[in-house]
C-alpha cells in the first residue's frame, strides 16, 4: 500500500469533502488551497437531501453543524408572477427515501470551512493555504505536483494528483481533456436583501421559482438573506457598470415588489453561464472533480451537489485502490462511467430544460407549464417521483448502480 498522500488542488465544496472522505479511511491527504484562506463567495446555497444524507454517513460532527445553523426548507414553489398560482411541492412525500426530507438553504463556505475545521484532527491530512498548484508530472509509481507559494515555487510528491480546482482547471488543461458544451450569452445576475418577502407574498416558501414571460427570477432565502437571480440579457453582458448599477437592481426587485424605498442590498454579483462536461474524468493518475469536469447553469441547485456526489465515489475508488489494492486504471474508469454518464444524460439536461421553460416568453408555454406543475403537485405520487428526481435522489441512484 502506497504512503504517498493523495494531492487535491483546490478546498472548495468538492475538494474539501473528498479530503475530508480520504482521511476518514485513513489515506493520507495533502489539500492544496491558492488563496490565504477559504473564499467566501456567495455560490451555492441549496444542499439537497442525498448530500445531507452522504455527509452524514461521513461526519456526525459536519452535518450536525450544517443542520443547526441552515434553513430547513419544507417546501418549495413555482409561481406564475402575473396570475399568483403557485405550485408546492411537498418534500415529505420523499421521507421514506432519505433520511433528511428537505432541502437545506446553507452557503456553499459553511461546508468548506466545516471541512476544514474537520480534516485538522487527522494526522495524515495536511491543509496549506497559498499553495496554488502549477503543474504536475507522472513519475514511477506516483506524481510530482508543481506549487507556487509565498516563498517560492516548491514540488510535492504524492500518489495521485486530484484537481478539485473549479471551472478554470489548469490540471484538465494541462492534461488536454477538453471542456465540451457551450458558454450562455447572457450572464445572471445575484443580488442579495434582507427585506422579508415572506412578509409580502402570502404562503411564500424558502425557494422559490417565480416565471414571467418578461423577466423570471429565482428568490430563495439563506441562513442570512433573501437571494434572487435574475436573467440579463446578451445585449447588454459586457456592460457589467450597467448589470451591477443601483438603478438597474432596484429596478428588478421592484419589479418582483414594488415596495417604498429603495431595498437595501447587501450583496451583487454577475456570474457567466456554462454547460460543459469534460470528455474524460481522469488521465492516468491525475482525476478530476466537481466543477473542474461540470458546470451548468444554477437552475435546480446540481452544480454543487453533484460535485459532492463526486467526491464521495472517487473517495470510494481511492479507498479500494490505496487500501485494498484494486487497480487504479480500472477504478478511474468506473469513476469516468458513473459521474460523467449523470452529468451529461441528468444534470445537463434537467438544468438546460428549466431554464428554457423559465425564459419562454410565450404565454401558452408558460401557462401549459404552470398548469403542468399545479397537476403534478396535486397528485402525491406524480409529486414524490417530481421530488425524487429533482432532488437527484434518481440520478444519484443510476450512477451508483453504473457498472
Ligand atoms: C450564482 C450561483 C448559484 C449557485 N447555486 C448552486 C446551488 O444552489 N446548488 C448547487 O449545487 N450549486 C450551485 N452553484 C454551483 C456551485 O457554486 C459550484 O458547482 C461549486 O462551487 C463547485 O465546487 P468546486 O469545489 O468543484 O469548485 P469551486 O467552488 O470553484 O472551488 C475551487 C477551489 O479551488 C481553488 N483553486 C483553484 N485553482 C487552484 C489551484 N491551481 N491550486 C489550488 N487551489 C486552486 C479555488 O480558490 C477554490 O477554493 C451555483 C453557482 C452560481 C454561480
């Protein structure tokens, strides 16, 4: 058994639980991080049942933390912004499939700081901050990881190399995998407000959907504030002084409630838009995960879980290659059939489909598919297989069961 570590580029949600996995089974561990400390960026927020319940198996400790200080949501809803007509969907109805029947509203650095905090009562996991991974190479029975940090550029040796580094990751290119999909012309916009919306709009659920042939928008509430995504438009993408003016945002969320004032904005941000999957998961001892292999757009909350569902099947190959010898060509492979398969037949698809359905301007499509959500809602065993799906309990299934 080797005793190299297994070297992970990046301690964002996907590199930080994998870390965390690999030292619970007592591989040793080195995560690299490029910034002094964790980022704080306001990204994912919604952790659906099937990571709460993976996280849980891992860490009494995380998911105890993560339960006491996220929002619990119950519910969630697709509103037509012009009639008021709401669909709820009801996630009890999935409570014999999982044991944490809801959706939890929690910002993505909460778990990576839990992790973190974790991985520090190990022995065998090393966590360095300013260590920005450069390159790597293979060598006999290992790899050499290149990293640029405060004092210098410095090589580490290590079993296998992960690159849990996010969108940009220099490891896939440096590796010639390509990044198929396309790039979204137009850019979303994220604005978060502590006015109380579930104040205003009557029955108004923690997530919610809210379509308009004009402008839709997510709204969903944090641990902290309310959060809602607007679509821009591609004309004006470039013009981010605009997209991130007062008058534009004030505007939108008037337009969601036209209230007296101006609302107090606590934080905006405009994000670019992808689809992409890479072509393969790994190559020889370098694997990827998370973000560095997938990206889609935010509508249904899979970036970020499906980055953790990741985590923990490559975390399961590294187990049965470093402690049980099986080989690790084999193992990668599995890994590339099973993650790659959901990303591309499942969250790719789901994610693209809703944001067609969000954006249709035409009024029968947008009434057909409230209608459509009003039934399925309606009915307890259409809207248990509806949660099931979207709360990617389905595709987490298939890919375990991928041979
Ligand atoms: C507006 C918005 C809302 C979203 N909402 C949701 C949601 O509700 N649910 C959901 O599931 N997903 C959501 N997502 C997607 C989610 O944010 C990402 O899928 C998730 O952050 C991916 O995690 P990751 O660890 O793979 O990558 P990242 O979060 O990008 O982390 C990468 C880490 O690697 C570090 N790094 C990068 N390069 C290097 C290097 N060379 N060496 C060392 N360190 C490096 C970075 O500093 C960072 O810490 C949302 C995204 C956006 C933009």
């Amino acid at each position: 058994m080797s005793r190299l570590p297994v070297m992970i580029a990046g301690a964002g949600p996907s590199g930080s639980t994998l870390a965390l996995h690999l030292a619970t089974h007592g591989i040793p561990v080195v995560l690299l991080e490029k910034h002094p400390s964790l980022p704080v960026d306001l990204r994912a927020s919604t952790f659906h049942p099937i990571s709460l319940d993976l996280i849980a198996e891992l860490d009494e400790w995380v998911i105890g933390r993560m339960l006491k200080k996220g929002l619990r949501v119950d519910c969630y809803q697709y509103r037509d912004r012009r009639t008021g007509e709401t669909a709820t969907f009801d996630m009890s109805l999935i409570s014999g499939e999982t044991g944490h029947p809801f959706r939890l509203q929690l910002e993505q650095y909460e778990l990576t700081r839990l992790n973190c905090e974790r991985l520090r009562k190990f022995n065998h996991a090393d966590l360095r901050f300013s260590h920005e991974v450069t390159g790597y190479e293979e060598m006999a029975g290992g790899v050499a990881v290149t990293v640029r940090t405060g004092g210098g550029e410095i090589r580490l040796k290590g079993a296998f190399v992960v690159s849990a580094e996010g969108a940009h990751s220099r490891l896939r290119k440096q590796s010639g995998i390509g990044y198929l999909g396309f790039t979204y012309e137009e850019k979303f916009l994220v604005v978060s407000t502590p006015f109380p919306f579930e104040d205003v709009f009557e029955d108004f659920s923690y997530v919610n959907y809210v379509a308009d042939p004009e402008e839709w928008c997510v709204v969903l509430r944090t641990d902290k504030v309310w959060r809602v995504l607007f679509p821009t438009t591609p004309e004006t993408a470039h013009d981010e002084a605009l997209l991130l003016s007062d008058a534009f945002i004030q505007a939108r969320l008037h337009r969601l409630h036209d209230k007296d004032g101006d609302y107090i904005i606590r934080h905006r941000s405009l994000y670019p838009v992808n689809q992409r999957v890479a072509e393969v998961y790994y190559k020889g001892r370098m694997a990827l995960v998370g973000d560095a292999c997938h990206i889609n757009n935010p509508l249904g909350g899979m970036g970020m879980n499906g980055g953790i569902h990741d985590a923990f099947c490559l975390g399961g190959k590294f187990d049965r290659i470093l402690n049980h010898g099986d080989d690790c060509t084999e193992a990668f492979a599995h890994y590339d059939r099973q993650r790659k398969d959901v990303a591309v037949r499942f969250v790719q698809a789901h994610t693209i489909r809703n944001k067609q359905l969000m954006e249709s301007r035409d009024p029968h499509i947008q009434r057909k598919r409230q209608r459509m959500l009003m039934d399925t809602a309606a009915d307890p065993e259409a809207a248990r297989e509806f949660i099931l799906d979207r709360a990617m309990i389905n595709c987490y299934r298939d890919s375990v069961a991928t041979a």
